[in-house]
C-alpha cells in the first residue's frame, strides 16, 4: 500500500521548505484559512493557522513569518510581524487551549501524534489582519464587522457547542 499523494506532497514540502501550508477552503459559513504543518518540527515554534482572505494570500503571510522565525524571531503573547505582506502587518496570538487541536488543524496535530508526541504539548497562534481603512483588528473597538466576522477567534476559549 503506497503513500497517499497529499501526505506525500506534505513530507515533500516540510523537506524542502520546512514547512507545508494546508488550505482549507471553509464550508458552513466559515471563511476559507490556511495553516501551517511543519513550524512545530522545522522551528520548535507553534503551528500557525489565518482566516478570511484568498487562499494564495494567506500562504504568502505565513511564509513571511516563517522566513521571519527562521531568522529567530518567535511568537509570544502577542507579537506584531511586520509587514507580514507588503504594507501589512499582522499580529499573532496563542490559540486557547480550548480551541486546540479541534478540527483546524488536523493534519498538523495528526503528524505531531504521528511523530510520537502527545498531544497536550501541540501548540498553535492564530495570524490575525488588519482591516485596510482603518488598521484595526478584530478585538479593537471600531473594527469593521466584516473583517470580525472573517477572522473566527481561536485565542479565546472555546464556548460549549462550537466547533
């Protein structure tokens, strides 16, 4: 029985890269997000997953950051990445304990457990983005409600019920 071809391309890329960007285009209202499977192995760094802009856009952030943490940089509590796209910054924050690894990061958590981890040591942050008017992000008071919306926030507790 041979390797199946996206868990093929996936070792592939974190051999190459250091790190494989799983899309996920979102169904059931959830906007589309794409996260990260490798920076726990390649950088001792958490896994990070983004919501709510084109696929391709996404993945271009999280390379950034990647590139970033390669050179040292870490996220913490909350830590602001530069230009994260050109004229962009974005900001990330742990995801809640709750919200781990729930099912947004599957492939991640499922290769952490494969490596012979367990899972209570899988870490996660969430890249947030600004809104473009008026640079704020969806925690601030004034964000506009459809860049809240586009951005579900797994840095705070899971409520009962949800996914």
């Amino acid at each position: 029985m041979g390797i199946d071809p996206d868990e093929e391309r996936l070792r592939r890329n974190i051999r190459e890269f250091g790190w494989h960007g799983e899309w996920v285009a979102g169904a059931d209202g959830e906007p589309p997000f794409v996260y990260s499977v490798g920076f726990l192995e390649t950088l001792e760094a958490p896994e990070l997953i983004v919501f709510g802009l084109r696929l391709e856009v996404m993945h271009q952030m999280l390379t950034a950051v990647f590139r970033r943490m390669l050179a040292g940089a870490r996220p913490g509590a909350e830590t602001r990445w530069p230009d994260a796209l050109p004229g962009l910054d974005a900001v990330s924050r742990p995801v809640h304990s709750t919200q781990l690894p729930r099912g947004h990061f599957g492939r991640a958590a499922l290769r952490h457990v494969r490596r012979g981890l367990d899972l209570e040591s899988f870490r996660g942050a969430q890249l947030f983005w600004p809104s473009r008017i008026e640079g704020l992000y969806p925690w601030q008071d004034g964000c506009p409600e459809e860049v809240i919306a586009l951005q579900p926030r797994l840095d705070l507790p899971n409520v009962e019920g949800r996914a």
